[in-house]
C-alpha cells in the first residue's frame, strides 16, 4: 500500500525520532495518509481512492537510504528529499517511475553511479546537487526523460568524463543546466548546447574542460543564454565575437582560463556582471 510504502523511509532510531514530530508517520496512526504532513494526494485516473502525488520532507533529518518501496508509488509526480542524511545510490525503482515531474535530492549524502536512463516520460525537474554521485553524464539518447526536461542540477559531485552532444540535443525544452563542480572534461559541445531553442542558463565552471570557448554556442535565431559561467577549467582561445548575439546576457564569468585577445566590445553591457558587482561602492570603477 501506499501507506506501507511511505512508512519505508522510517529507517532507525533517527527515523522513529523525526516521525512522531510530524502529522501521521505512524503505523499506528488513524490519519489518513493523504493526511500525512509532506504527502499530497490526487484522484487516481479511473476516478477510484487517491493516490500519493506528492511527497515533500524537505530537511527533516531523514537517514538511512531511500528506501526501493518508493518505487510501489506508482502515480508519484513530486518526490523532494533534499538536504537530509540520506546515503547509498539512487534506488533504480525510483528511476522507473513513469509518472515523475520533479525528483529533488540536493545535498544529501547520496553516492553510487548517475542513472542513465529516467523512465518518465513528463521529468521536467531533476536536482542532484551537492551529493558524491560519479560516473557520465547522460549518453543515453534514447532515455525517455530527454525530451521533457527543463532543468538539470548536479553541480557539486563527482561525474567525470566528457558532454555527450547526440544526448544533449535530445533535450528540447532544456532551460537551465548547472555541471559546476565536477570532475569533466574534453571540449564544450558548443553545437549541440548552442542548438536548444530554451537554453538559458550554462554553469560549467570549475572542471577540466580545454579547448576554445565554442563560437556555436550562439547560433541564429537559437538559443538565448542569460547566464554563461564557464570560469576555472582550462579553456584557451578568444572570446567567440558571436557572443554578442546574447544581447539579453546579465552574467558572464570567463576567469581562471587561458583566454587571450580583447573581448568583444559589444558583450561589455552595462548590466553584464551586475549582481557581481553589486556591492561595490558607485565611486569605484568597474575595469
């Protein structure tokens, strides 16, 4: 059941202890689990008995590991766990969810390997973030979670290797892709970056990416990147005079690179770099 299924992440002494702080959590209890603090219900498709849609324990000292009873929560859409004790590696019944929307795990103490292949076909949310996972990026083209994602979070792990282009242009809808902090290297796929229509925001800094700044990155009539951090990795080369086509971009971190040659002058708005400087005193002059 549901209920049973739920009741698996109750794991120790911790998990006795933070369960009886929260609405329900209990085997005992006569709440009704669409009840439970953190779990939102919904009417199951063939109009029959809610089901578990939801599931939010945002920072409620959960330990353990997550629990592979997850995966019996067949109509699950949202599952945040995030910043919570939790260890091991991301159960594959959890990746075989066909119904999941937003999957957050952000700083847990997660390890193991980054699954390949999500079965859900409507994963628009995937935030891994500040954990120990390894292994590559996506290379599976054909994983179904590839055409309806729209932001990707993993910086702050340890997945090495190289940005498999083929993968990313499967990935129409993405908006927002944060890599910063990891082990990668190899070129930019800058074609293949530069080809998604919604691409806004690119955090690639601090990895090991050599090679130029990739002009493709700015294709016409393309991509709108508001947000380009490729900052401390070991890329050389000039400042791709395409760039100029992100008229609307705010942040621009470059630093800590082999770069040389002048910038293009029309990339050097007003507003580029603004938060950056924002606590710099109006007298002081921005170099």
């Amino acid at each position: 059941s549901d209920e049973q299924a739920l009741l698996s992440l109750v794991q120790d002494a911790e998990g006795k202890a933070w369960s009886t702080s929260l609405n329900g959590w209990s085997p005992n209890s006569n709440i009704p689990v669409c009840d439970w603090e953190g779990v939102t219900c919904r009417i199951s498709m063939d109009g029959g008995q809610p089901v578990v849609a939801e599931v939010f324990l945002d920072s409620k000292e959960l330990s353990g590991t997550i629990p592979t009873e997850l995966g019996l929560l067949t109509e699950l859409e949202h599952l945040t766990l995030k910043n919570n004790m939790l260890q091991g590696s991301i159960p594959q019944e959890l990746v075989n969810l066909k119904k999941l929307v937003t999957l957050d795990l952000t700083e847990c103490f997660l390890t193991g390997t980054l699954p390949q292949r999500f079965e859900s076909s409507q994963l628009m949310t995937l935030l891994l973030a500040n954990n120990a996972i390894s292994s590559r990026f996506f290379e599976a083209d054909d994983s179904p979670h590839l055409q309806s994602i729209k932001e990707i979070r993993m910086e702050n792990n340890l997945l090495t290797g190289t940005l498999h282009g083929p993968t990313i242009t499967h990935m129409p809808h993405l908006e927002t892709l944060s890599l910063s902090a990891n082990d990668f290297s190899g070129l930019l796929p800058g074609e293949a970056l530069g080809s998604l229509p919604s691409l806004h925001y690119l955090y690639v800094d601090t990895n090991h990416f050599v090679g130029p700044l990739p002009g493709q990155l700015a294709q016409v009539g393309r991509s709108q990147i508001l947000e380009l951090w490729v900052q401390d990795n070991a890329l050389s080369g000039t400042v791709p005079a395409s760039y100029v086509r992100f008229d609307q971009l705010h942040d621009f971190f470059i630093d800590g690179n082999k770069l040389t040659g002048a910038l293009p002058p029309d990339i050097c708005g007003p507003e580029i770099n603004s938060d950056f400087f924002s606590n710099v005193p109006p007298e002081a002059e921005r170099n």
